[in-house]
DNA sequence: CTGAAAGCGCTTACAG
DNA sequence: CTGAAAGCGCTTACAG
C-alpha cells in the first residue's frame, strides 16, 4: 500500500510534484511528470479517493437514484448508458433505490446536507414540491431522467409523450379505427407516478383528431397493492376491456411488458390481436419483436447517456444550451396492428 | 452544510461524542445519543464519507466488475441482488465495466496498491495465473460470481454446469433422442469464457449416458469478432447445425438467448421445432417463457444476493461456512422438447 | 460515559 | 516549474 508520501521519496520531488504530476493538473515539466508517473505505476500507487476528495472537496460520485428494481428494461438500459458516460469522465456511479415514500423523503430531507455527492440523477420519479424547493437550492446538479416535469431539476431528459401519442392515435386514426382507448399500467401508490401524462395526452391527440368522447375510452391504472401478483392486475384489466360495452376496436397501452401480457389474455378467451382489438405498446423493448407488437421506440441508454453528459457538464460549471431534452420516439409497425376489418 | 463540528457545539459535547452517537459505536448513554441525534438531524447533517472513510480506513464501497454491458439479463440481475444486499449493510456499490483484456490488466495491476474498495465481486471472469496470485495476495476480500472457477478467489457463487447437464442430457434420453448436440455460443476473443466448461459438461454427461461420440455432435463458438451482428453468428451456426452430417434431433444451446434466435432461423427454413430438433437452452430469462422454451432455470438475482452476503461476511472479518457454493439449476419443461417422433 | 489530541492521505493556495 | 505548510472532516486509541 504505497502512499504517494513514498512516491515522492523515491522519485526524489515533493508531494505537492506528486499530486499534480498523477492527476495532469498544474504545470509539472514532462519529464518530472514521466518520472514520476514511472515510479507509481511501479509501486502500484493509486490515489486514495477518500484522501483526495476530503482535500479537493470533490467526491468524484453521481448517484442515481431508483424506485424500482435495477434488473427493468428502463433502469438497466439507463444505467448503462449513464455509466458509459460517467466511467469516462472519471466519476463514480453510485445507485441507488429508494423504495417507499418515507425513504425517498428520508433522501430528501439529507440532501441538502449530503456531502457525498458531487451530482445526481433522478430517474422516473414525480416530485412533491417539498421535494422541488430542495432541489433548487442544492448547490450540486440534479437531472431528472424520465422526469415527469422539469420542476426543480437542473436538466431533464425526456420523452414527447404528446408527440408519441399523436403517432399512435395517428396510425390507429388511419387504419379505420373509430372506437379507440388508453390502458394504463397498475398505479404505484406510493408513488404519483405520472400514467396520467401518457394516457392524458392519448386522450387530447385523439379529441383533437376529431374522436368523440363516446368513441374513446380510458381504462385507468388501479392501484397495484390491490393485486396479488402482475398477473392478477392482467386479468382484471382484460376483464375490464372486454366488459366495456361498446368496447374499442384499438387500445393503445402504456408500456409494452403490459401490451404483452394483454395480448395473451385476449388471445386465451378467443379475442383475436389485430383482428378484433388492434394494440399500440411504448417501449419496444426487448421481448416486443418477438410478440410481433406494434409500439413506440424509445431508448433508454441513450436517454441515460444524455443525463450522465448533462450533470457531467453541469459539475464542470458549464452552461447548458438545451437544459431540458425532449425526445421523439418512432413507431415501429409489426403485426399487432392492422386496418380494421382486413 | 453543518459539520460534525457544529454539531458538537450546538448539542453541547465533543466531536467524539458525536461521532459515536450518530454511528452507534462506542458507549454513549441513551440520552446524549438521542440529543445528538436529534441535533443532527436538525442540521440536516449526513457524516463525510471522504473523512470517516480516511480517518477510519474503511472505504464502505464495494465494486463489482463486468466484462459486459450492465444491461444483460444477468449482469443487471446480479447487480440488483448484489445492491439488495449491499445497500441493507451501508456499502455503496460501485459498478464497473472492463471491456478489454488490456483495461483488465491494468485493473487487475492496480488492484494491490488500490485503497478505494473494501471488497470486490467478480462477474462471469476467467482468470488468468497472475490475476489468481494479485487475488490471493489481497488484503480485502473478493468475490467471483458466476466464476469459472474458485482459484484466487475468497469465496464464489457457481451454478452446477455438471449436474444441469446431467439434467438436460436425461431428459433428451429420455424422449429417446438418440443423436444429441451442444451449441456453444460466439467466443469473445478478449477473454476466456468458457463455453467449454459447460459444453464439456455436456459431453461428459452424454458419454456416461452410454452415447457413442457417432452420435454426438459439439458445434463450437466461433470468435464473435468475426460476425457482423448477433443475427450472422445465429445464422452460421444455423447452417453447421442443418448442413451436419447425421444431424441431431436435438440440442442443447448455452444460452436461452441463442436458443431463441436458433429457433426462429429454423422454422425460417422449413425445420419444425421440437418436431424435426428439439432445443433446451440456459437461464430462463425474460424471453423463454413467449418463446414456450424448454431450459434450465437460474436465478441471478439469489446470485447476486449471495455473492453480496459473502462480501459483507468476509469484510467484516467472518469466516465462511461454505465459501464456495455451487447452484442447481432446475429444468423447465416447456414446448420446445418433445418425445421424438410425436 | 466523555473529551483532547493525533492522524488518516491527499490538494491547493502561497511563495519562490 | 517546484516545495513547505495548512487544512479538508472525520475516527480512535488514550486518559480520565
């Protein structure tokens, strides 16, 4: 365990040489730098973290933080890409879930006296407006991934949930289809998760497109603790559509995992997909091509890239151009959809 | 952002009081520990990380490194067990990605002058001898999930290639196929997986079985580099598998993954499965279930737990009962095996 | 149970 | 370009 104390005895220059020599900061000549650059590397020195961030007052440390599992399709995805990101820029990234609304306000309440980190980012998560006005007055960057509002954040990242539903009510519009409806998933309830964003937006494309109230339908998300298993809350919502008197010749469903489980569902009491029920999922994620789903395509690694460069950006004192990032998803036709009676 | 320090004085006591009420260590009566508590939290204080961590030598971090993305299946798996874990004992888990076997290297050459973790694990890495002796020199303990073998390390989580071999093998007997295959997955060049671990495996259970090598068939991982994408390797190793001599009525496929592509490139060319091949493959993830596969079930999540509880274990000095624990995996029998000739 | 003091291993003005 | 020195904010024997 050589310090740099040792580095700097035996590459015969002081301490201060050391430090600035390892870490390219300040004027050292090259030669010096080589040296001593040499001499760690043989005494396998790397710089203690700790020691360094208690003197620079730096961390080196982004958190990102969850209030789900790690292992979705979403998190995972914009772990990677944040990692990518951050790995390159020399930060450590540090997850982090925050489960029940009494450790997220828990999280919150340390914040602002949380000297452990030196940025943040925030994924999927609606904030109360406690938790906003603690946000503005932190002194470190916050970026909110998948942010339902850009409230207190430094930086978002987005999706154009207006825009993606426009498409689908758009497509649905132009295969004939004259009753329409939105599911949303089951709700988390101690989370104001944001269904309500997509499903409101579904709801203003499709009047827009001249629908009339009679022809659209709203299957809302009921809250998830009343179920006993994601299965469950598949059935009940099949129930649901299928009950719907004058039922919607075409649903368009939150998240594609959900869209899936639904298909099945039909198909297993003899509702044919497209057929007698077209559906639209968001997503595209992994299993979508392999259930030939018709879905909007977003991609989490980039959007996780785009925080990480945003809060990197941030810590470096830079100005943003574009601090809030909407982005557009494409619709991806596959065999989930069809013109209605073909 | 209050410091221990002003914590002190407005709770009237020292530092040292502080430090050991708000850590729970050392003897402080009740009554000054709830003051200081409440004082801190007050304050909104959280301790420095950088400082405890210098004054005490510990680092309360934890890395865990990839050779892959974190988004796979497994990887992001382990990673949610391992943080379950981890986060429950006040470690941060620190992920890292080492992509190639020159930023291995230079992982692996620091690692003995590194003061930044207090423990390691190690997913889905073969060693090397040196890496072995850096490992078994280490002060700090680590550990190697999904290893390829225990060498070097303190303790490991493995999955029983052997016995699941065993399984799938009986089970191909036993629908009375009686010419059998292994399918290997593309090689990565850059590190020594090994497919060969399990494909031996295989084999071996094939033999004991009482199959003549005529009626065995090992269609081995090419190196990955030189497909183009995913979807070349599926369709090379598609065409050795249907342009094979006395081809096998059915494999086994290292991966759930690959067995899913390998399915749809043969019913592409006309080849029924299970009718004309039958196909196992390996994980039971996200898409064996839609894809009605047969496989060997094995839980990354448990994994990641396991591996993160022995961690803890050994960094606080334990010893381990079992340092090497060796998984079972359990056949999931779905559409894609079936007696020959039904 | 509590306090005074040394020290953890760096970084960074400051001076030259 | 380089060095001496102060200080970052804690923890932990040591003493009482």
């Amino acid at each position: 365990m050589a310090s740099l104390k040792e580095v700097a005895e035996q590459a015969g220059v002081s301490e201060s040489t050391v430090s600035r020599a390892l870490r390219g900061t300040g004027r050292v000549s090259a030669k010096t730098r080589a040296h001593v650059q040499e001499v760690a590397n043989r005494l396998h020195f790397t710089l203690s973290r700790s020691a360094s961030s208690l003197a620079s007052g730096k961390t080196m440390r982004v958190t990102m933080v969850f209030t789900d599992t790690l292992n979705t399709w979403f998190n995972a995805a914009a772990l990677e890409g944040a990692y990518e990101v951050l790995s390159e820029a020399g930060y450590d990234l540090v997850p982090m879930i925050v489960r029940t609304q009494a450790n997220m306000q828990r999280f919150f309440e340390r914040l602002p006296g949380n000297r452990n980190l030196d940025g943040m980012i925030v994924v999927s998560i609606m904030l109360d407006n406690t938790q906003v006005g603690i946000l503005e007055d932190l002194t470190i960057p916050s970026v909110g991934l998948d942010a339902r509002a850009i409230g207190g954040y430094s930086a978002t990242v987005r999706v154009d949930d207006a825009d993606s539903m426009h498409q689908a009510v758009q497509l649905l519009h132009s295969l004939g289809h004259e009753r329409i409806g939105f599911v949303e998933m089951p709700d988390n309830p101690d989370f104001l998760f944001s269904a309500k964003l997509r499903s409101g937006a579904f709801m203003d494309a499709a009047r827009q497109m001249g629908y009339d109230e009679n022809d659209l339908a709203l299957f809302e998300g009921r809250d998830s603790s009343k179920f006993r298993s994601f299965q469950d809350a598949v059935s009940e919502t099949a129930n649901r559509i299928i009950s719907r008197p004058n039922r919607p010749t075409a649903i368009c469903v939150e998240t594609d995992d959900f869209a899936i489980a639904l298909i099945y569902a039909m198909r297993r009491v003899g509702i044919r997909v497209p057929e007698d029920l077209a559906i639209i999922g968001f997503d595209d994620n992994d299993r979508s091509s392999m259930a030939e789903l018709t879905t909007l395509h977003q991609d989490p690694v980039m959007m996780g890239r785009m925080a990480a460069e945003k809060v990197v950006a941030l810590m470096h004192g830079e100005t943003l151009h574009e601090p809030h990032s909407m982005l557009r998803t494409s619709l991806i036709m596959r065999a989930t959809t069809r013109r209605l009676g073909q």
